[in-house]
C-alpha cells in the first residue's frame, strides 16, 4: 500500500514516476495547476483577465491624427475668416469710390420733375413729392428728418464732380468747396451759385439754427453754420441722402502729330 503523499511536490513526482495510483484530489490538481511553468501560469491569468475586462491600451496614433486635424480645422476657420473681411473690405473700398457715382444715374425716371438744366422755382405739394420719391428720400426732404452721422455716402467722400438736389436735380456744391469735417455729415463752404440754396430760421429741438433748403423745389437739405473754413468762414451741413454725386468727365487726350516729339 503506497503512502499518502506529505505535499505537493512528492506527489507530483510519484505521480510522474508510476510509483502512486492515488487519485489526485481536486484541490492537488488546482494547485498543480497553478504552480505549473511560469510561462503558461502567466499566459492562463493574462486569458482570464482578458475574459473578464478586455483591457484598452491608449492608442497614441490616433491622438496626434486627433490633434492634427483640430489644429488643421482652426487653421482653415481662421484663413476663411480673414479671407471674408478682406473681401468685404475691398468691397467697401470699392462701394466707397463707385457707389456715390454710379447712383447718380440710378434716380427714378418717374420723377418728371427731375431736371439738372432747368431752374425754375417748382410748386409741388408734399402728397405728390411722397408718391414720386423713395421713403428715406421723402423723410429727410418733405419731413425735415435727419440721417445719423457718419453713416451717408458722401460725409467722407473724396471724388471730383458736382453735388445736385437728390429731389429736383437742382446744383448745388462743387467738390473743390467741400472740406473735412469732423462732424459726420458732408461739409462745404459756399454753394455753386447763390441761388443754389434759401434759408430760413429752425427753432426745433430748443435750439435757434439756420435751415438750407433747396433753391428750386424747397427740399430740406440741412444746416449752415459760421465755424466753416475761409474764404466763407460757413459750414453747410448737409444730408447724404438728399444729395447726388456726378463725377467730372475727363478730357481726351488729343493724338499727337507724328513727328512733333522733341527733337535730338
């Protein structure tokens, strides 16, 4: 009769050797199990925790492929949006030199009292004048409003031409009579001719001011004062709106003759 194995060890190699028919109990056979070749006790333990809770290793591939397209994406939102505010600047610059003299040509053709050649004093009542004119027209011209200052067309602008009545095409300024004003509204010092323009006392808003308006069809144009530069010393006052800018057209060249260069 064999004896009953002290351990573990000497089981395993009566067991190996053929000298012990014991049967293994079931706790011996867990044991041999886990004291079997490191490689594969550690191989069955990384199995079972893979059974358990798959592990997730960090992935650094794609988190600087992450990194690489935020950054690429901020780039190209910061170039679009450079690339709409030089586009919108241009068009400013652009609106600012050509708007004024492209609108000259752009007043309603059913006006049938516009004309920049007649200068006969006109009699029209205010419920004509709102029918013919556009509203913002109408609300400064009939209405004596206001436009905010720093917001019309001409109070910064620079062309070469003549200024008419936006209402009756009547003159008004030149260009050459216009000057910088820091007071948000297009400026100049005297009117092409006297006539361009009548005055009358303004007592609104509790001040006591000198009102223009248009010398053919009464047209409420704006506000002279005695701050205007020599040789007037007036400042005229006036609206954007109620204005109209044409350009002065420039001169042809004449063909030179040929042969008439300087001679060696």
């Amino acid at each position: 009769m064999c004896r009953v194995p002290r351990s573990v060890f000497e089981l395993h190699s009566k067991v190996t050797s053929g000298n012990c028919t014991v049967q293994s109990h079931p706790r011996v056979v867990k044991r041999k199990r886990e004291i079997a070749h490191p490689i594969e006790r550690n191989t069955g333990l990384l199995a079972r925790v893979n059974e358990r809770e798959p592990i997730s290793l960090p992935d650094c591939g794609n988190r600087r492929t992450e990194a690489k397209m935020k950054k690429y994406t901020k780039t190209c939102l910061v170039m679009a949006a450079s690339l709409v505010i030089a586009v919108s600047f241009v068009t400013a610059c652009q609106a600012r030199q050509q708007g004024p003299a492209a609108a000259a040509n752009e007043h309603p053709a059913q006006n049938p009292y516009y004309s920049r050649t007649d200068t006969k004093v006109l009699k029209v009542p205010d419920s004509v004048w709102k029918k013919i004119l556009p509203a913002n027209i109408y609300a400064v011209a009939r209405e004596k409003d206001t436009e905010r200052a720093f917001t019309g067309k001409y109070w910064n602008f620079e062309g070469i031409g003549t200024y008419y009545c936006a209402v009756c095409g009547n003159k008004l300024f030149r260009s050459d009579a216009k000057f910088a004003s820091e007071c948000g509204w297009p400026s100049f010092f005297k009117t092409v001719r006297p006539a361009s323009v009548v005055y009358q006392v303004d007592k609104s808003y509790g001040m006591v001011r000198e009102e223009v308006l248009c010398g053919r069809c009464g047209s409420h144009l704006g506000h002279v004062f005695d701050d205007g530069p020599p040789p007037t010393g007036k400042r005229f006052c006036m609206n954007s709106i109620v204005l109209e800018f044409m350009p002065d057209e420039k001169k042809a060249q004449k063909p030179s003759k040929p042969g008439a260069g300087p001679k060696p």
